[in-house]
C-alpha cells in the first residue's frame, strides 16, 4: 500500500515518467488511490 501512495503523489508530479515503466499496472493502481487521496 504504502508504494501505491509514494506512485500516486508521482502521478501529481510527473505523470509522463510514472506511465513509462508499466503502463496497464499504473492505471489500475492509481485509479483507486487517488480517489483515496482525493
């Protein structure tokens, strides 16, 4: 969980460097948590 929170302040960030090293895992995990963090 907690690497799932640290992947979705990156999303803020940078978004295009989050998405490069997987594509389909960091669309499914950062749905919910930013949700969460929303």
């Amino acid at each position: 969980s907690g690497h799932a929170v640290l992947d979705a302040a990156a999303l803020e960030v940078a978004p295009g460097w989050v998405f490069e090293p997987d594509p389909a895992g960091a669309v499914t995990l950062r749905v919910p948590v930013l949700f969460r963090l929303r």
